[in-house]
C-alpha cells in the first residue's frame, strides 16, 4: 500500500509557521516512506475564504521546498460528493432527518448537559419523510462503548461514545459540514496517515464514527503536540506567530526556516542541523514528543546563520542585494554590487539573516562622498587626519591588496609611526565605512579595493562629506 499524506490548510489568513511545520512533517513522513503528499484547500467557508489566501499559502508552500505532488483539491467544489456519502449514511440507517427547530435544540442541550452525556436527536430512530419542514441530516452516534485510535504521537486515545454529538452532516442548506467534509476528501483521496495539530483531537474523536457509518477503513492518525511561544503561553504574534512570507522578508532562507520547524518537536537523537531532505532517513513520528515545542527566534537565528554559511555566494548576492534595493529602498550602483557579491564569502560568516547580511554589506554601497556618523567624525579628531594621510600614501604603494598582506603592510605602518593599531584602526574604518558595519580591516580594504580605498581617503582627507552616513 503507498503511503498518502496531506496537508489541509483552511485559506482565511497566511501560511501560519505551525501549519508550515505540520505540512513539513507530512512531506518528511511521506518522503521517508516512497509515499504521496498532497494538498487540500478546505475553502468551505466561504465568507471567510479568499483567493488571497490561497495564493499566499500554496507561495509560502513552494518557498519551503514543500510543493505538493498533486495540483491542489478544493473542498468546496466536492460538496455533491459529500452529500451523495450523507444520504447513502442515511440509506444505510446510520444518519437521518432532524428537524428540531432553534428553540428544540437548545432545550435539548439544556438536558443533555445536566445528564452528563451527548446530544441525541428525538428523530434518530425514526424519520419523516414526507415533509416540508426543514431538515438537517445528522450522523446517528454511538450510544455505548468507546471511540478509540492508536495515535502514532500520542499514543491510546479514547472517548466515551455517550459524549459524542448526533452531529450535523449536512446543514439545512444541504451544504456539508467539515466533519462530513473532511472523512469523505480523506478517503476519496486514499489518504492512509492524517498527520495534524492535536487541537484536532477532539475532531477525530467525532470523525472515526463517520468513518465506522460509511463503513471505511480508518487512516492512521498522528496528532502534533502545538507551538507555543518561548514563555510557554498559547502562540501569538508577539512570540513571532506570523505567516512564512514574513519570515522570508525578514532575511531567513526557506532551509533555515524548514531545519528550525522540523526540530520543533522532533529529535532523531542528536544535535545535528539538517536540511529538510538530509532528514529524510531519519525521520521518525515515534520520536515526536508529546509535549508543546516553544519558538525560539535565538535557536532559529543560528540555524538560519548556519545555512547562510553553506549557501551559494552567488545566490546570496542576489538576495543580499535585492533586499538592499527593495527592503531597504538603497541605491546600489553596480560597480557597488560586484563589491558586494565579491565580498560576499567573508560577509556571510557573520550573518544569521539577509537583513543582517545587506546592514554588513552597506560599507560597500556607500557612495562618495561619504556622510560619517558621529561616532566617525569623532575618530578623526586631532592627529587623526594627518596619519590616516601618511597611510594613505603607504597604501597607495602597496601592491599586494590581500587581506593578509594589507593587515601587515597596516602593522608595518605602526610600527613605523610608534603607535598601536588601535590609533590607526578606527579613523580608517571611519572613512572607510561612515561608522557602517564592516569586518575586519584587512578584509574591508580588500573588499573595498584599491582605487575605492584610496578614493574614500582622499574625501575624508579633503573634508569632503560629514553628517548623517547614507547609502
């Protein structure tokens, strides 16, 4: 038998970072086994439902590298098919005709409740059928025993029958509700493992019972324990609780962000970061634990940080400098650009975003004359100026432009003037970069280059410049 996963995400908002890390795990799952994973857009309800939506979660989707293998399934354009598996439950006398009214229900609940058990129909056990009162179709509950699955997670799970709802099946309307919805799109879809969040507990508990009517075989079911935020309240926004596209303007590479997701509650055993497709073999639902995972943007800033370092430079050039351009709105010329994406393998090792990378890189996009910041106008004060023009000219003769040999060339010149490197680091770096971020001098210069270097000197020597530094 294939394996069959899926993702069913409703589209009222984004891609939310828990229902990412719940696709992740039925793409791993499903990968692991030689299996299928697929997407459906439970789109049913439709005042909340918009093509937005939709569009911002297949995005977020594909940006993860977790693109289903099918086009997508839309709940909603399946409703005669939902309705076909409610009249053939009723044909088979587990779900009927109610036609309780608002006020009958509610008195209904009212005694159902001060006996302790569920909802029960007074039409369960019997039916009109030559009426024009309006209806619901609702599934006939079991009354004894327990409802009960072996969950892959959590382990034994059971409820008692008496607490289970005659639920609605089909509304008044003759739409389907999501119970109905969701049992008969993962059948009609061969999916064989329902891998979702545990708030879904209860849900299974009212679905197994639709399964037993239409009599099916049961999928596996697998129920993740939630995300909570690092001070182990319910995930909200102030704990980071935002959409994929948000996490990928921020700066973070889709496999940070998918390595970080997936040890969000997995552990193979061992520290080791992974990509996504490096998991593959490991991957065990066993191992995912029972408890809530907590977000932790530190943690995800250093396995996004390490990712960075492993990236292609020519890849994070481009999206160091897009973000440059578009986020930041900097004018970056392109004689700039070639600085920057040379620059790029010392840049990103300090890196744990493009956000951070492009605020690195902002030496290199200056333009001259240069506007220094405070804190390097006041490193060019007293003798500063003077020395930085006798190293200018030592520079300007220096042939060997390797960071290596522009930090002993910059030692030499020390020595030579009696002064340590901390009299001439900081009023170099301070007309070389404005005050902006930048590594070491070496490795600034070397980046900066020669003609560039000397050039930046020649302004802060003529007192070319000053104020606000800007790009």
């Amino acid at each position: 038998m294939t394996t069959v996963t899926r993702f069913a995400p409703s589209p009222t908002g984004f891609l939310h970072i828990g229902g990412a890390r719940t696709a992740l795990f039925n793409w791993l799952f499903a990968r692991k086994t030689g299996g299928r994973y697929l997407l459906r857009i439970e789109d049913t309800d439709r005042a909340r439902s918009t093509d937005a939506a939709i569009e911002a979660i297949i995005d977020g989707l594909n940006w993860l590298g977790l693109g289903a293998d099918d086009e997508p399934l839309f709940q909603f354009a399946r409703a005669a098919r939902h309705q076909e598996a409610a009249y053939a439950m009723i044909k088979a006398g587990k779900a009927f005709r109610c036609y309780c009214t608002p006020e009958e229900l509610e008195a209904l609940r009212a005694q159902a409740h001060a006996e302790g058990r569920a909802l029960r129909s007074p039409y369960r056990n019997g039916d009109i059928t030559a009426t024009d009162l309006p209806f619901v179709v609702r599934l006939r509950a079991p009354d004894d025993g327990e409802i009960a699955h072996e969950d892959m997670i959590q382990g034994r799970v059971a409820v008692k029958a008496r607490d289970i709802d005659d639920l609605v099946l089909l509304r008044a309307d003759g739409t389907p509700t999501y119970m109905l919805a969701v049992v008969v799109d993962d059948h009609d879809m061969g999916v064989t493992h329902v891998i979702r969040g545990d708030d879904h507990l209860t849900n299974t508990a009212r679905q197994i019972p639709i399964y037993q009517a239409l009599d099916w075989a049961l999928p596996a079911f697998a129920h993740v324990p939630m995300i909570h935020g690092q001070d182990g309240a319910k995930l909200s926004k102030r704990h980071g609780a935002l959409g994929v596209q948000a996490y990928r303007d921020m700066g973070y590479l889709p496999e940070g962000l998918a390595a970080y997701l997936m040890r969000l509650g997995w552990s193979p055993g061992h520290d080791d970061i992974l990509s996504k497709e490096e998991a593959i073999a490991q991957f065990d639902l066993s191992q995912i634990g029972k408890s809530p995972a907590r977000l932790d943007l530190d943690k995800l800033n250093s396995v996004n940080a390490h990712f960075i370092k492993r990236a292609d430079n020519a890849r994070l050039a481009q999206l160091t400098l897009h973000h440059m351009r578009v986020a930041q709105g900097w004018t970056v010329t392109d004689t700039a650009a070639a600085r920057v994406s040379s620059a790029m393998d010392v840049l990103k090792q300090r890196a744990a975003t493009i956000d951070a990378l492009a605020d690195q890189a902002r030496f290199l996009a200056l333009t001259r004359p240069l506007n220094l910041d405070a804190q390097a106008q006041k490193a060019l004060l007293g003798d500063a100026r003077d020395r930085l023009a006798r190293l200018r000219a030592t520079l300007a003769l220096q042939a060997d432009w390797t960071p290596a040999a522009l930090q002993e060339a910059m030692k030499s010149f020390a020595d030579a003037e009696g002064v340590k490197m901390g009299q001439i680091g900081p009023p170099l770096r301070a007309a070389l970069t404005a005050g902006a971020p930048a590594p070491d001098l070496g490795q600034t210069l070397n980046a900066l280059g020669q003609e560039e270097t000397l050039a930046r000197l020649d302004d802060c020597l003529s007192g070319a410049g000053g104020g606000a530094a800007e790009v």
